[in-house]
C-alpha cells in the first residue's frame, strides 16, 4: 500500500510537469522584454578630494576599534595626505582616488593610513563611499598583508 501512494504521487508530479513542459514553445523576448533602456553606468569621474574622506575614515575607525576590538583607540590627526593614483585601471571601470597619509593614533603611535575613494561606492550605491586600512590594525587582515590590497 505504501509503496503504490509513492510511486501515484511521483507518478502525478511527472505527469503534471510534462503538460507544464510540453504546453508552449519558448519564444524570444518582445522589445518591451528587452530592457533597450538600461544603457549601463554613466561615471562623471567626479571623486572628491583625499581630505574630504578624512572624517569618514575618523568616525569608522573609531566603530569598528570601540565595537569588535573592545579597544579605546581613535584617530587624534592626520598628515601628509596625498593621491596615490586615480583611475589606474582602464576608463570604464568605477572611478576611484587612491590616497595615503599618516594618522596619529591616541596612544602616541602615527601609523601609515591607505584609503581610496569611490564614485557611486556609498550605501545602496548613493553618493561617494570609502575604502581605508591603517598598517599595522588591520586585525582581521581584509587587506592583508600591511594593507596591501588597499592601494592600487
């Protein structure tokens, strides 16, 4: 008895997805289908300053060592900013401003800062978002090794 329930129930489930199957042919997308109207991404190439990032990469900075690493450092200063690159890849790609600097730490220690700036990088791709490592924090080692993968 429990053998023929399985075997009409799979039975019925094959029989119902071959008239699912066999019902139309496919055919090809109808120009409203075809999506003519998305052309793909416009960059202006218009990326703010390195200074401009500055506060941003203070304030997570001071998240990311007060909430996941239980430590009291901040950002206190910065210094010698400057663009390490821009748009070092080719035209098409997001363009980004790659620059580095030193930041001074609260417990007394200045430490190379690598950042860049991104077009369209923020929240839900809404204005501009930014990439940082400080050498020698990054403890979870996302851009490993001595921030490495955070340069161009």
């Amino acid at each position: 008895m429990r053998n023929s329930i399985r075997y009409s129930t799979k039975t019925g489930l094959c029989a119902a997805f071959g008239l699912l199957a066999s019902s139309q042919m496919a055919q090809a997308a109808n120009p409203l289908e075809l999506n003519f109207w998305l052309s793909g991404p416009k960059y202006d190439g218009a990326v703010a300053p390195c200074e401009a990032a500055l506060p941003t990469i203070a304030y997570q900075f001071q998240e990311k060592e007060s909430q996941f690493w239980n430590s009291p450092l901040v950002i206190t200063g910065y210094s010698r900013i400057h663009e390490t690159a821009f748009r070092p890849w080719q035209s098409d790609n997001i363009p980004r401003r790659y620059c580095s600097g030193d930041a001074m730490l609260s417990d007394g220690k200045v430490r190379t800062v690598h950042f860049s700036i991104i077009e369209d990088g923020g929240f839900a791709s809404t204005g501009q978002g930014v990439e940082w490592c400080v050498v020698g924090l990054d403890r979870n080692w996302a851009y490993n090794p001595a921030c490495k993968s955070a340069r161009p």
